[in-house]
C-alpha cells in the first residue's frame, strides 16, 4: 500500500521533509498544503530582497515540488478550507510545518502606538506578502529605532537606507520601494541589550552596513570590549571575534561623509515607547551583561524617533486542535512527534532559531519517524480524499505547474535586472491562472 502524507506549510522545512521521504523511495504519496498560491514561505517573504543569492534554495525546492511522488495544493487554508481532523483522518501521517510568522511582544508600555511594528510583520511588508500588503508604515521620519542585535534588525536597518540603485536588481516591490526611496530618514538606531560579543548577526552581514552607498556605520568606541570573553564554543568564538573586528572598523568613520548613518547601540534594553498616539521615542534603560544575560543598571536615557520595528524573535500562532504550548510558541512534541500520526518540523517545532538550512536535519528525522511508525501505509484515502474534499467545497486550489505559470508571469513583468516584480495580492495571483 501507498503511504499518504499531508505536509502543511511550504517552507524550508516543508519541502525538507518532503525531499527525504523521497529519498527514502518507499511508496509515498506527498501533499504539500499551502494557504497562499505561491510557494517556499520563509524564502519568499523572509529573506531580504537584496539576498537574491540566498533565496536560490527555491531552485531545489521546485525539484522536490515537481516530483512524481508530490502534490502541491496551494491557496488551501487550514483551519478556513479544512480541518487538521479531517486530514488526520486521510492520511497516515501529518506534519505541521507552519512555521513562525507571528511577531513577540516587545513586552513594554507603548508598544502599541502608531508607527511600532513587528519585524515579521514590517519583513512581509517589504517583500510583498499579500497579508501585509497594506500596512502603510509612515517613513516620513528623521530617525527609527531598530530593537534587535541579529540579522533581521540588520536587514531591517539596511533596507531603509539603502538607495534605488542598490536595491533596483532585487524584487522589492514598487509600493514599498516608493515610500523608503521617498523617506526623509537620516538616522537608524540598532539597540541590543547586550554587547557585541553577544550579538547574532553573521559577519558577512555586519560587513555589508560598511559598504553602503549613501549611509556609514556608527559606533562608539567605549561600547566595544578589548577580547571576546564568556563561555560559548569554538566556533561562536571566531564568529564574534570577526565581529568585533569589523565593528572596531566603524569606529573612525566620520558621521557627516555620507547623509544617512546606521548606529550601532550596545547594552540598552527598550522599557518604554514614548509619545501620544504617535511614537515619538524610545526610553531605554543602559546594561551589563552577568551570567550571559542583560541586567539593567537603573540609568535611563531616549532616542527620539518616529519608527521602531521590534526585531526580538517570532513566535508561532497557535494550531487548533494541537497540544500548543503558548509559552514557548510551539507545537507540545517529543523531537517531532506530537501525537499519533501527528508531527511537527521547523519553526513550529523548535522556535525560531537557525537559518534556512537548520530546517534540513528536522525534515530528515521526520521523515524517518514517519517511516517508522507507519510503514508502508494503512490504504486511508490520503491524496483521493483530499481532492473529493475540495470539490465538494469548491475551493480552488492552485497546483505546483498553475504556480509556475504565476512566477513566469512574474519574471516577464520584472524591470530590467531585476528577478522579478512580485505579485503583492491573491487575486492578481489567481488572475494569471484563470
């Protein structure tokens, strides 16, 4: 008997997972779930649009997706179009993998104000995901407040400076190009609450913010430590040793060589949004890091600013019908399995942590686990059922080949170097296939 899989989410981890129950050539039949029309979640919508280099892995994905063995089903929504119950019934074996998509809470007085935004959020906004197509951010602002020491926050910082040349070969899309090239922005401020030996951006990163066009890295000077210290591996410690060594390169730069500048802001942990109903700042209490954590000094001082985009972490959105710890933002699971015929991979598994590839060894192990406990399979009607399911409730699903109708589309619209001009809503999207 065939084995019959429904994966729900298209992500990394998603096609991951796919790819190795391929691999194992047992007799599986794969259905990857989606509630967009488009495919590849995260390395559509998450990556920086002037990373084109990384967002490449979709290439090896559209392999997996083109598989004899694997379905794509794309503009189905959990929860809206079918329940998790029903596809349990159907098919041997489940996995979640929805990903993180939902911003944390920064926690403090303020955060609600006009022109505070999530970096998840703000992210999709800048890349065109249709839910977020219309988040209409103020950037008529002198000066943001990125929160945050890891690569989002930069990316975050880097987008808003960089000019239209630097970002005319990236598939940023108009409306958001439109409103940061038209921005009056001088000033980005990224604060961590730690130090730079702490920080979890990569090096090649942090080097970019030396090399931009119109915008130079600031520092000061007394914030940077003479050796990396703590406890942390070898590798984590040639990591952070390149990054104080590029820091201490920003450290001479003079603020008035170029119109816009990018702080970099050491031991400062936010405790307020300052403002009416506007921000108009942020009060921050100064640090020190004990023990590997930030621990406030009771000094306080502000940044005026009229943007602040929290970049501290996601979290994921509960799953109905799933032990869901809210606490930690994850599907309850033991290294995977959540219940019988039940799995979780990714984000929803583990926590937002990693970078595309750390999805790989998750799909891997489920996959195994999958094979393990179900063998060759129950003859449950899997693909069958799930397709009469659809039918009779009329939901127009997008298949992996209508997909590629859409990014072809995509790519012909595309201004002159650039990869593609992005679809920004479901219904242009649906357009193309009618």
């Amino acid at each position: 008997m065939t084995l019959s899989i429904a994966i729900i989410g298209s992500g990394p981890a998603a096609f991951y997972t796919a790819d190795g129950l391929i691999k194992s050539e047992n007799d599986c039949c794969i259905d990857i779930i989606e509630s967009l029309p488009c495919p590849y979640g995260l390395i559509r919508f998450g990556v920086a649009p002037d990373h084109e280099k990384t967002k490449n892995v979709w290439r090896a994905f559209a392999k997996t997706a083109s598989h004899v063995n694997v379905n794509f089903y794309g503009n189905v929504e959990l929860g809206r179009d079918v329940k998790l119950g029903e596809l349990r019934e159907m098919y041997d074996a489940v996995v979640l993998a929805v990903g993180a998509g939902s911003d944390r809470p920064i926690g403090i007085p303020g955060e609600d104000k006009k022109g505070v935004f999530g970096s998840a959020t703000f992210v999709n906004w800048y890349n065109g995901h249709p839910n977020c197509r219309d988040l209409n951010p103020d950037l008529n602002v002198k000066a943001a407040v990125v929160l945050g020491n890891g690569n989002v926050a930069i990316d975050v910082a880097r987008v808003l400076v960089k000019t239209p040349a630097e970002m005319a070969a990236t598939d940023l899309p108009d409306y958001a190009a439109d409103r940061i090239h038209a921005s009056s922005l001088t000033d980005v401020y990224m604060v961590g609450r730690r130090g730079p030996n702490e920080a979890k951006y990569t090096n090649v990163e942090l080097r970019e913010m030396g090399n931009l066009q119109n915008c130079v890295p600031q520092i000061d000077a007394t914030q940077l430590p003479e050796t990396v210290t703590g406890d942390m591996s070898d590798r984590d410690r040639r990591v952070a040793e390149k990054n104080l060594a590029t820091v201490r390169e920003f450290v001479d730069r003079n603020p008035n060589e170029m119109p816009k500048r990018v702080h970099f802001v050491y031991y400062a942990q936010p405790v307020e949004i300052l403002g009416g109903e506007q921000v108009e700042g942020v009060r921050f209490e100064m640090t020190k890091v004990q023990d590997g954590r930030a621990v406030g000094l009771g000094k306080f001082y502000e940044i005026p600013c009229g943007l602040v985009v929290a970049a501290i972490g996601y979290i994921s959105k509960p799953v109905a019908d799933t032990p869901f710890d809210d606490r930690a933002g994850i599907v309850r699971n033991d290294d995977g399995r959540v219940e019988e015929g039940l799995y979780a991979v990714g984000w929803i598994k583990r926590g937002p942590s990693g970078v595309i590839g750390t999805n790989k060894p998750d799909g891997k192990l489920a996959a195994e686990q999958i094979l393990t406990d179900h063998g060759a399979g129950s003859g449950k009607d899997g693909r069958s059922g799930f397709e009469k399911l659809l039918a009779e409730r009329r939901i127009r699903a997008v298949s992996f080949a209508e997909w590629q109708k859409i990014e072809a589309a995509e790519i012909a619209n595309a201004r002159e170097g650039a990869p593609r001009k992005k679809f920004v809503t479901v219904e242009e999207m649906l357009a193309v296939i009618r």
